[in-house]
C-alpha cells in the first residue's frame, strides 16, 4: 500500500524555468492538498481539490496552477519559478466525512530549490 | 493575529518525564483538531485527533482539548528519545470541511 506518491523528491530550477510536482493516491480518497512548508512558517495550503474536478485556492496561491487529472492524482505546476519558491513541497490526501476516518496522509514531499 | 499558535521551542524534557506541548486557536468554529509529528526531514504523521472537550488517550499519548478556552493539548508520557520531533498543531472548520491549518510547531528534545 503505497498510500501518497510524489514525485520528484529534489529538483534544483533556475529563475524562469518550469516545472510541474507530481502526486498520486491509492487510498480512494476524493480530497487532495498541496502545502509548502517554510522554516518559521510553518505548512502553508497553495491549492486544494475537494473532490475529481473541482480546485480552489489555499492561502498562497500565486505563482502556482494545478490540476485534478482524476481521482488519484493532482499535480502542482510552477509556470515561471522565483527562488521565494524554493520550499519543500507536500501533498496530502483525506476522505471527508468526518471522524474515525479522518485527517491527511501526507507524500514524501519534493525538496525544490530555485537558483 | 495567526489562526493557530504553538510555542516554537525548542522544548527539552528529560527521558521518562512529561511533555506538554500547547497549541491556541482563532477561529471559535474549528471542530477538529490534530496533532502531527515530524521528523527532520520527513513528512507529518498523525498522532491523534479530538473533536470532543475533554481528553482523548492513546498508548503514552494524551490529547486535551477544551473550545471554550480554544485550546488543544498533547501529554506525552514516559518520554523516550524517539519522541524528539517538531510537532504540529492543525485544526479544520466543519466535519466536511476538512482543510487543515497548521500551527508553526514546537520541536521537541528527549535528553537521555
């Protein structure tokens, strides 16, 4: 059971150049998150995605796209990377409904740099 | 005014006592509440979860949670080193809405 799956696990870009982070589930849940976590900042949310289909903006959303390709996978997209992007990336899956189910199962995470 | 609060550390207890480690929330609509370990360099792992006023045990971990105060608590007893980790407070508004905010977290030292 490989739970969350993101790829890649460290990527170094320059100013300008693109990239996109990968993520899947196989837990069959309908919710996925991307955070970046910063050191004093703590995870912050860029984008969520309630359910296949549907995405909305977290708390830190520019400079990102993403896309739900279906129910296992949503994936992250820097158009034009800025070194105040450099972070480690997290995704995370959840299914909603409540309690006992409940809470996120977090990927590996993607260390990025931007020179 | 940040939405979840957590004293950053670092918190040093010695092996075998009691660690506290205290989280305050804004939002007096927050449900749920999470406490998450994190190793260095490593992704979250979930802990416990309380949504109920009271206390929540398991194994050497206590969660406390009490709204009126907005305020959530994780006792870990009979500390051991492999306790040393940054843990994360995070809270959700409604059951359905299950979007987290995390706390800064506290990193924890064990002292053998």
């Amino acid at each position: 059971n490989a739970g969350v799956t993101q790829t890649p696990k460290f990527q170094v870009l320059k100013t300008g150049q693109s990239m996109t982070l990968q993520c899947a589930q196989d837990m069959n849940h309908n919710s996925m998150y991307w955070y970046r976590q910063d050191p004093g900042m703590g995870l912050r949310l860029i984008y969520y995605s309630a359910s296949e289909g549907t995405t909305d903006k977290g708390e830190v959303p520019n400079g990102y796209n993403v896309s739900r390709l279906n129910k296992r996978e949503f994936s992250l997209r820097l158009e034009s990377a800025a070194p105040s992007q450099t972070s480690v990336y997290f995704c995370a899956s959840s299914e909603p409904g409540g309690p006992p189910n409940y809470g996120y199962t977090f990927g590996s995470g993607t260390r990025l740099t931007v020179v | 005014q940040k939405e979840v609060e957590q004293n950053s550390g670092p918190l040093s207890v010695p092996e075998g006592a009691i660690a506290s480690l205290n989280c305050t929330y804004s939002d007096r609509g927050s449900q749920s509440f999470f406490w998450y370990r994190q190793y260095s360099g490593k992704s979250p792992e979930l802990i416990m979860f309380i949504y109920s006023n009271g206390d929540k045990e398991d194994g050497r971990f206590t969660a406390q949670l009490n709204k009126a105060s907005q305020y959530v608590s994780l006792l870990i007893r009979d500390s051991q080193p492999s306790d040393s980790a940054t843990y994360l407070c995070a809270v959700t508004g409604n059951f359905g809405n299950e979007k987290l905010t995390f706390g800064t977290g506290t990193r924890l030292t064990i002292i053998p």
